[in-house]
C-alpha cells in the first residue's frame, strides 16, 4: 500500500503537466495528439479546425538584381562646373559660316594689344560679334577687326538679328544688296549705310 500511496502523487504531478501541456496546444496540435493516442475526435472540434485561418504564402519570386550607382560625384564650384562643362562641349563645325580665322579672349587680346576688360566692352556694346564656346568662353573672327579695332557699323547691324551666329553668318555670305560682296567687306570698306540698308532689307524678306 505504501508504493501505491507513494505514486498516486507523481501520477498526479505527471497529469498536471500533461494537462498544462495540453491547455497551452492549437486546436491542430490537439488533433494530432488524439490521432497519435487513438482517441476519437469529435464533430465539433473537425469544424473548428476547418474554420481556422492557413497561414498565406507568398508566392516566390527571383531574387531582384539591385544596380548600385556611384552617387552624384563630389561637389565642384561653380567655376571648376564652367571649366568641366566646356571640357566636354563639342563644337559644331559642320556650319561654313565662320569664314574667318577664330581665337578666343586671350588671344585676341595679346594680338590687338589691349585688354580683356575692353575686349568685354566691346562685346556687350555690340561692337564686335561673340561666338558663344560652351558656357562662359567665346571665339571672336579676326575678320571683323581693322588696324587692332573693331570695324564701323557692327553694332548697328548686329541688333537686327536675333543672335551673334546669325549675324556673322549673314555679313561673311556674298549678298545681291552689296554688290554680290559678303556685307562685312562693305564694313570693312566703310559702307556702313549701304550694309544696314541690306540688312534691313534681308529682314523685310526673312
């Protein structure tokens, strides 16, 4: 009788831990601890296991391939921008409209023996025709210039175009108003009235 008294209490503490086990299962752990110790399953509880959410798959996919790009580069002012920028500008010289010899500010100013400041008046003023190179630099045609200045009229022909390009392509093309001359040869001959009057008239008909 002392044995049976001595494991009635762990058959009780075996119980209790089965049973606190049990508590802690999902219905679908339950179910298969009923199949696995034979004990049959009610109704009841195959219903509740069919109105159980199933988890969602996600449907796989291949593995995205990230491209990983070097950024914007580091930070340049605004100068070393300008100087970049005209580094890889490409100059179009398919147009037959230079028809003269061009060099840029330093060079013109070294060959004409004045400054670049003046250089820089005269461009503002119209006085002399700016090639825009990229976009701080210019090219200047030495054809424009007589005895180290700029020739008469320039600034009286170059506001009747809409732009440096399309004025020096008009004054270095022959024309039937000067004589079957380019106009800036009549400039340069000092025709300044006959070459506005040509231009002028170019627009009458533009």
């Amino acid at each position: 009788m002392s044995t049976l008294k001595q494991a009635h209490p762990a058959k009780a503490a075996l119980a209790k831990a089965i049973e606190s086990k049990v508590e802690r299962m999902d219905m679908a752990g339950l179910l298969r601890l009923a199949v696995t110790l034979n004990i049959p399953v009610p109704a009841s509880a195959k219903a509740v296991r069919g109105r159980e959410q199933k988890p969602v798959m996600r449907p796989s996919r291949p593995t995205d391939k990230v491209l990983q790009g070097h950024g914007i580069g580091p930070v340049v002012s605004a100068a070393e921008g300008g100087r970049l920028l005209d580094a890889i500008t490409v100059d179009d010289e398919a147009r037959d409209w230079v028809e003269s010899d061009l060099v840029g500010a330093g060079e013109l100013a070294n060959q004409l023996n004045i400054s670049r400041g003046t250089l820089d008046n005269w461009r503002k003023a119209n006085k002399i025709i700016a090639l825009r190179k990229g976009l701080r630099n210019f090219l200047y045609p030495l054809r424009q210039f007589d005895r180290r200045k700029p020739v008469e009229g320039l600034d009286l022909i170059a506001p009747l175009f809409t732009s440096p390009e399309e004025t020096w392509e008009w004054l270095v093309a022959p024309n039937r108003m000067t004589g079957g001359k380019p106009p800036i040869d009549k400039l340069r001959e000092g025709n300044v009235s006959l070459v506005r009057s040509a231009a002028e008239g170019a627009l009458d008909y533009a």
